[in-house]
C-alpha cells in the first residue's frame, strides 16, 4: 500500500501560486519549474508527480496516481480541457494540444478574438486509466484514450485510441494488444501492498 504523505510537497515553484489550484490533493509533487497559465482551472488529486520544465495552459483534471515527466506541454487554452484518469502517464516532452488553431484562413495567435482565428478548434483530451503516452508524441483536439490505451514514442494521436491498445507511428496504428489482466492483477497487489 502507498503510505500517504500529509499534505503536498511544492518545491517552491517560481511560476505561480499553488494554493490558487482548483484543488489538490495528499503527496503531490510538483515542480519547481512548471508552468500552469490558469492555476484556478487545474484540480489534482492524490499521488501525483508533475516534473519541472512542464507547461500547462488548459483547464486539467488529474485524478490520483498520475505522473507527468518533465518536459510535458498542456495546451489549449482556457476553454479547452484535458482529463487524465488514474495510473496515465506521459513521458517526457509529450504535447497534448486541446486546441489547434487554423493554419489556413485564421491567424494564429491567442492574441486575437475568436471570430479572427478562422476555424480554430477547441476541443478535449481524455485519457482513461491504465493510459501511457510515449516519450516526444503528439495528441491533437477531440482525442480520447479508452482505458489502458498508449502510444508509443514518437507518435501522432489524431484519432481515438481502442482499449487496450498499443500503437505508434505517424499517425499512430495498433501494434498490438497490452495484457491488461496483468496490469489488473498489479494494481489489486499494489492496493494490497
């Protein structure tokens, strides 16, 4: 069993003010270095980990047991959301982009309203639980991750990802499938331990 630390470990981030997080839970970890835009729109739960150097601009809901490795980038603006459910992981320099603008007939740039982004898209990121994303891929808007879906390094996930499923490659395909009576079996131990 994991022994609950009492109350979170911030090691003195210079970037904002942890206590306007929407919430946070015990034994989180965050970075001296991360960056979070909009710290009253992110709620963290138990037993999370975000590495320094890591960047968040988007409403975020962490649940418990998340680790997000240094390097990560969290876009897509205030009216964009990303969800990672228990036990998901990013690897480092993973982009999870919520929102995108439009490249063809919109500027592109946060500093304009809307109406001259063209067809800007704002969207969500889910990933359910058991879900892993490689080292330096690349999640695009409106993506969803079934539980214990992943990515492999270098991957580009412009579609939802099957349960249970690895794939890599741009764009992503399925490689194979992952044992998840294996990663059940470890969770139930490691609730027992």
């Amino acid at each position: 069993m994991l022994t609950p630390i009492k109350q979170s470990f911030n090691m003195g981030n210079i970037f904002f003010d942890t206590n306007k997080l929407k919430s946070c839970g015990k034994n989180v970890i965050i970075g001296k270095t991360v960056r979070i835009r909009y710290p009253g729109f992110v709620e963290i739960g138990d037993n999370v980990i975000i590495d320094d150097f890591t960047y968040i601009s988007t409403r975020l809901k962490l649940h418990s047991n998340v680790h997000i490795s240094a390097g990560c980038k969290i876009i897509g603006g205030s009216k964009a959301f990303v969800e990672m459910k228990e036990f998901s992981t990013l690897a480092p320099n993973v982009v999870l982009s919520a929102g995108s603008d439009d490249y063809i007939g919109g500027i592109a740039t946060p500093m304009v309203p809307m109406k001259f982004k063209g067809n800007a898209v704002i969207g969500t990121i889910i990933l359910n639980k058991h879900c892993i994303i490689g080292a330096g891929s690349v999640v695009l808007p409106n993506v969803i991750f079934d539980e214990g879906a992943c990515i492999g390094a270098l991957s580009l996930a412009n579609k939802n990802i099957n349960k249970w499923e690895l794939h890599a490659g741009i764009p992503a395909k399925i490689i194979k499938k992952r044992n998840k009576e294996k990663i059940f079996s470890l969770e139930k131990e490691l609730g027992e331990s």
